[in-house]
C-alpha cells in the first residue's frame, strides 16, 4: 500500500562548500538499520499535511525549523522490497537552511538514530554520483544520555539508496545540476 512521507535535508547554506546533514538509522530500524540517510524523516498521520511533517524534525533532532522555512523540492515515489513485503512511498522531499547550525546543539532521538553526521554538499554529490568512492563524515554516535564524537569514512552504498530522480531534485537545488 502506498504511503506518505516527510524527508528534510538540513544544511548550512546552498552551493558545494555548504555542510549537509546526515543521520546513521538506528540499529532496531526495521528497514535499513545502521545506514545513513536522510536529516529527519518519517511517515505522516492520516489527514496531515506534508508541511506538518516538520515535526519529525524536532522529534527526531530535537532542531525547532518552522514550516515556513522549508523548501519544498518535490514528490518522488520510491518502491522497495523488503522481504516479502513492498514499501511503497511517496517522499515528500524538503530542504531547511539553517546557516549557524551546530551538530553539538541537537539532541538526536537515541531511540530513532545511532549517529549523526555532516560532509559537504560537494562530497555528498560526489557519492551519490559516482565521482568519488568515499568521504569523511565528521559528528557524533548517540548514546544514551550524550554524544560521542566520531568520523567515519563512507561510502556511497553506505547509505539508503535513492533514485536517481529523488538525487536530482536534490541536486537542483543545492548546485542547480542534475
């Protein structure tokens, strides 16, 4: 059956030098555990609006963004298989800037969220087109009660896979290519 769902990227600013925000899915996520992914996701609530997906923001990086300062990219239909079940969304696909953002100031869902990360929007890019086979990702594990500082290298298939549509909406809007 398909489905509704809010994805937001945070970032610092637009362009290749800006810091995107990455999260590490928490180990009991019943689909892709310990792959990272998307800012802040989720599903929405029967009757909500996509806008008012803005919550899953706060819920799950305790970062308070108003929906009036979202940008909206999109929508893109993902399927994938899962087992013996189909995962049928509608990713409702949203940017917020947040130029003074601190990974030090969030308070990630330790529950939702293993890690949470940024590398540079040129170096995001760069995996998920095939230009470069791995990046640094600098932040932080979530652990109970604190984080812990933390760098990791990445690769490309480290991360939920996207489509090729849904990283070109993205890519538009970050460098205008795609």
């Amino acid at each position: 059956m398909w489905h509704q769902t809010f994805h937001a990227w945070i970032a610092t600013e637009r362009g290749p030098a800006g810091r995107l925000v990455v999260q590490l899915r928490g180990a009991r996520k019943d689909t892709n555990p310990l792959r990272l992914d998307v800012s802040a996701a989720g599903h929405l609530e029967a009757g909500e609006s996509p806008e008012e997906g803005v919550r899953e923001i706060e819920e799950e990086l305790g970062l308070h963004v108003p929906a009036g300062r979202l940008h909206k990219l999109g929508v893109v239909a993902h399927e994938a298989r899962l087992g013996p079940v189909w995962d049928r969304e509608f990713n409702h696909l949203y940017v917020a800037i947040v130029p003074d953002l601190s990974l030090e100031a969030l308070r990630p869902a330790v529950d939702e969220i293993a890690g949470i990360y940024e590398l540079s929007v040129r170096d995001f890019f760069d995996l998920a087109f095939g230009r470069r086979q791995e990046a640094v990702l600098t932040g932080y594990r979530v652990l109970p009660g604190h984080l812990q500082k933390d760098a990791r290298t990445a690769r490309w298939t480290d991360f939920v896979p996207r489509s090729r549509p849904y990283l070109d909406l993205l890519a538009h809007f970050f460098l205008r290519e795609g």
